[in-house]
C-alpha cells in the first residue's frame, strides 16, 4: 500500500538563524527528546529517508516548520521564505520520488507572497503552500491576503492552514495564570493551537473567502482541529439567512476542506471525522518528527476500513489534492 504522509516538518538554517532561533533554542533545552527532534527537522536527506524506508512512507510532503515566517518583519519573512525555498527544492531534487514541498510564503507581503507561490510552484513542483495562521493578529479572512488566495486558486493548488499560537492579547485573557509550563501547552498543542486554527478557518469561511475563491481548497490538521465535532451545530446555529453566504457553513467544510489526522491517532476521533465529512476529504498524515512514521503507520493499518477506503487515506486522496 503507497503512503503519503502531508505535514510533515523541516528547518532551514536561515529559519534556524532567523525567526526560528528561539523555537530551536527552546527545543533543544528540552532534554533528548528535544535534541532529537532538532536534528530530524534539520535532516532533508538520508536520514529521513532512510527513516520513512523503516516506516514504510513512501513520500512526504514538507512544510517549514512553525512558527514560520509568519511572525516576523516583512524584509525577514520575503529573504527567509525564498532561501527556505530554495533549501528545500534541492533537498526535494535529490530525493524527487519520496519528498515534495509545500512553500513558505511572505503573508505580510500579499505580492511578493504571490510571486513567490507561482514560482514555487510552476519553477520549483511544489504542491501549494502551508501557512502558520495569523500573521500578528490579521487572518486571511482579511482582503489585504487574498491576492494570495486568488493566486493559490488560479494555480490549482491547495493552502495548508497550520496552527500557531493565538495572538498575545487571545494567550493574556484566556490562558494565562498558571504555572508557566502548564500556560504554553495550554496555549499552543493541549488546546489554543487547535482552538485559534478552526476559529480561522470558520472566519475564512464567514468572510466570504470561499464564495470569491470556490475551487479554493484548504487542508487542517488534527483531525480538523475540533470543527468536526461542532459541524452541526456550526451549520445549524449559523445558517444563510444569517450569513448571506452562497452555500451552508457545512457545504464549505466538506467541499473546501481536507483533513489530515497526525500527532491525533485516536480512534474515536477519526471516527467522527469520517462521519462528517467521509472518506474522500481525509488524507494520512504523521506531524514528524514530533511523531514516529511507526506510530502513524500503525494507527493507519488498525482502523476500521475497507481495504479501498484505507488506500484512499493513505494516498488516493493526496495524490488527488496535490498530483504527487
């Protein structure tokens, strides 16, 4: 059975130098485990492979790892996507048949985002972009983005829509007053991470981002970040007499969205997932190397699919999606 895996993670030493100092900092003072994973994102070649050869993974598609460029001034974020780029299109040039990219891209610049998309893309083979949530604050509900939406559309290809933690302000009120170990993952992947990426998506969709872009197709991690689980409701509570939008909230969440399950192999989960938006719209995923390939493998080979259903996750979908 072929398997793709499509949030998958890497740095660049420009990133590692740049905007992701601090994150790298932190994870290597985090004991072995952290030390090892610092040097599995820094690893695009034999390792890795060698490693997804153990895991039987086929391909990867990879995505700078978070927080990206998001946050950064605009000058850091145009010079460190387009190195990052780079970096990865020669890793991806060595290994063509088991790695593939997805661009990090300058939001704060929505132009020079859009270049950088189509030359990733027509000049590079990358199959979309992955992109870290907000950018200080703004989503991409906000017009001042869609020049890159409107690029992503016109190119055919899809925007991953990745957590980030939620801005200051969001962490001060909601969060914070607890030990400082227990507010971070309180804030980023017990809960905020998740939280803050569905709320996006959902304004996304409320802004009208969707009714502009119709083809535009969107990927979530997680098992859809919680919306799943609130589908209903969101479609029941919030219908188009209220919204003015063309189509039921729920239209767009299983006609513009896909959803990937790694780091979250919990049966029961996946289980509303298919539920709610089926079979065709759920594709495999890993989140290496903050996972093992083994653990995704193996959480993939026990659920309860047919055998065509289990081949569509593992890669029919995705090689749908992103033609790889």
């Amino acid at each position: 059975m072929r398997t793709i895996t499509v949030e998958e993670h890497f740095v660049s030493p420009t990133f590692v130098s740049g905007p992701g100092k601090e994150f790298m900092e932190r994870l290597r003072s985090g004991g072995p485990r952290g030390v090892r994973i610092c040097e599995q994102l820094l690893d695009v070649g034999d390792g890795r492979i060698a490693a997804m050869d153990a895991a039987k993974i086929d391909v990867q598609v990879l995505s700078l790892n978070s927080p990206g460029v998001e946050q950064s001034d605009v000058s850091d974020q145009v010079a460190v996507s387009r190195d990052s780029n780079d970096f990865l299109a020669a890793a991806i040039k060595k290994h063509p048949a088991r790695l593939a990219g997805f661009a990090s891209l300058p939001i704060a610049a929505p132009d020079k985002a859009a270049e950088e998309l189509e030359r990733c893309v027509r000049q590079l083979g990358f199959k979309g972009t992955l992109i870290n949530g907000h950018s200080r604050g703004r989503y991409l509900d906000d017009k001042f983005f869609w020049p890159i939406l409107e690029r992503a559309d016109a190119l055919n290809v899809p925007v991953y829509l990745h957590p980030t933690v939620p801005p200051k302000a969001v962490v001060d009120a909601s969060y914070s007053g607890f030990a400082p170990a227990v507010t971070a993952t309180f804030a980023a992947g017990a809960w905020g991470w998740h939280i803050e990426t569905a709320v996006h998506l959902i304004r996304m969709i409320l802004g009208g981002v969707f009714d502009k872009f119709p083809k535009l197709q969107v990927v979530i991690g997680h098992m859809g970040e919680g919306i799943p689980f609130m589908l209903p409701r969101l479609n029941r509570n919030l219908p188009v007499e209220m919204t003015k939008l063309a189509r039921p909230l729920g239209a767009y969440l299983r006609e513009n969205v896909h959803y990937t399950f790694g780091g979250f192999n919990f049966p029961g989960t996946f289980m509303d997932l298919l539920l709610e938006v089926g079979i065709d719209r759920i594709m495999f995923s890993i989140d290496y190397p903050y996972w093992t390939m083994e653990e995704g493998r193996v959480f993939l080979e026990h659920l309860p699919l047919t055998p065509a259903d289990r081949e569509r996750i593992a890669h029919g979908n995705a090689e749908k999606l992103f033609r790889v």
